[in-house]
C-alpha cells in the first residue's frame, strides 16, 4: 500500500511507542474518570456496581452539594486556599531572595550555609514530625493556622533554595552589572532585573509548593489535632473526616464528591502549568 504523502510511516518501533503511551494514558485516565463517575453515583450502586459507569438518569448531584455544606467542604478548600497561597507567597519569595544571596554573593561560609539548606531535602519527614511537634508546643504554635504556615514554609525552603540557586547561577553576570552601572542599587538590581529574569524558576518553586501544600495530611493531621481545631481542618483532613458525618454513617457518594472537590485544583495546576515545571528544573540544571 502506498504511503500517504506527508503522514509517517508506522515503523514497528513507533507502534511500540504509541502503544506504551496509549497504555499509560488508560492507567491515567481512567481513575480520574471513575472517581467522577462514582461521585456522581448513590452509596448503594457505589457498592452494587462498583466499575459500572453512572446512570445518567439518575445522577447523583447533590453528592456534591452535600459536601460542601453538611460536609463542610467550603470551610475545608477556604483553609486549604489560604495556607497554600500564604506558603507559596512566603517560600518563593524567602527561596529567591536566599538563593540569590548563596549564587551572587562570595562570603565565608557560603557553601557550608548552602549545603545546609540541602541537608534539608535528605531528611525524611518521619524523622522530624515529633521534635518539631514538641518544639511547636512549646511555642504555643499547635491549633493554630499560623503555627501550619511556618512548618509548611520551612519544609519547603530547601527544595525552593536548591531550584534556584541553580537558577540565578545560569543567568549571565553582565546583566547584573550593566544594572548596578546604570544605577542601580544591590536590592534594586533584585528585584527589577534578577528576579524577573528568574521567572522558569519562580513558578517551578510555586508548583511544586502548591503540590505539597494543598495535599498534605500527615503535618496537619498533626498539628490540629487538638479541641477546637476543627474549623482550621483542610480538605485532606476534612475527607478523612466527611466519612462519619450524618450521624457517622459512611457517605460515600459525599466522600467521593469530596475527593472531586479536592482534586480539582491540582488537575488544574498540572495540566496548565506543566511546560512552567520542566521549562524551570531543566533551566537551572546547568550552570552557565
């Protein structure tokens, strides 16, 4: 058969390709549209018929707005919403500001200061959690969203240091110094003309502080353990929590609306962001 003019052969090693990427494409997307499917669904065809596609006559939406009011799923994403924007403003703007210090800047004790904030990212959290739990009582910091803040903000820093110190070491110096010639001062030269040259980086460092941020359960789980926290929970919590609302029966219609809700975003993130997060790692992998 004649091949058609200006399409590819289909050699044996492409077909091999595709195959490979279709295959993982189904391992992908086919959670993702079961979980919406079985949101959508009552708890008894959830248990009846598990992996059957819903009925679209009897579509369940009111799992969703379920969740949000007896759920308490608007008070969980507003939680989640604030303490993510608070560390990603806070980590980015700390990492850049450090990571430009440790690049730019020659001083004794620069690269012990440097490997420091590396030794950060060896450390499992496990090995942490309880230290920083007693040291966080002590301080009067538990039950508390200011107290979550600073332990995600730290825990961040060093990955967000590490990014873009490599980052700032790319760019070329005779930026710098034509800006500091024309006039400018050190912390002018920062902000108006490094940092915005460091933008790849900027976003790569709020993606994956995002990432940490909105889907971590074992810190907060944590750290609003106590009385009175259950207005601070966010929404990881507040799905391990949706399962034992309505008198602790198990809704599940309403727990899998909530894992929607909770996913949502980050999908959101991933997909449209996605070229910011290989563009930003890949730029500060060489140093120039």
């Amino acid at each position: 058969m004649a091949e058609t003019a200006g399409q590819p052969r289909l050699t044996p090693g492409r077909f091999v390709v595709y195959t490979i990427l279709i295959a993982v494409f189904v391992a992908v997307a086919y959670p993702l549209l079961w979980l919406l499917g079985t949101s959508l669904k009552a708890d008894r065809d959830i248990f009846t018929n598990p992996f059957a596609p819903p009925d679209p006559a009897g579509l369940r939406w009111d799992n969703f707005s379920r969740a949000w009011t007896q759920g308490h799923f608007g008070d969980y994403f507003f939680n989640s919403v604030v303490l993510t924007i608070g560390a990603v403003v806070l980590t980015t703007l700390l990492s850049a500001m450090a990571a430009y210090a440790l690049s730019r800047f020659t001083f004794r004790g620069v690269r012990p200061m440097f490997f420091l904030f590396l030794a950060g990212l060896m450390l499992p959290l496990q090995q942490v959690i309880v230290p920083l739990f007693f040291q966080m009582r002590d301080l009067g910091l538990l039950n508390s969203r200011f107290g979550l803040l600073i332990v995600y903000v730290a825990l961040s820093l060093p990955f967000g240091i590490f990014v873009l110190t490599g980052f700032f070491k790319t760019q070329p110096a005779s930026i710098y110094e034509s800006a500091l010639i024309d006039g400018a001062g050190e912390l002018r030269a920062f902000w108006s003309v490094m940092l915005p040259m460091a933008r790849p980086g900027l976003i790569t460092v709020a993606i994956f502080t995002f990432l940490g941020t909105w889907n971590e359960f074992l810190i907060a789980f944590m750290f609003l353990s106590g009385q009175g926290s259950e207005n601070l929970r966010t929404l990881p919590l507040g799905l391990a929590n949706v399962t034992i609302t309505s008198q602790y029966r198990s809704d599940w219609g309403m727990a899998f609306a909530g894992l929607v809700i909770m996913l949502t975003p980050t999908l959101l993130v991933c997909v449209l962001l996605q070229r910011y997060i290989t563009k930003g790692l890949t730029a500060g992998a060489v140093k120039g």
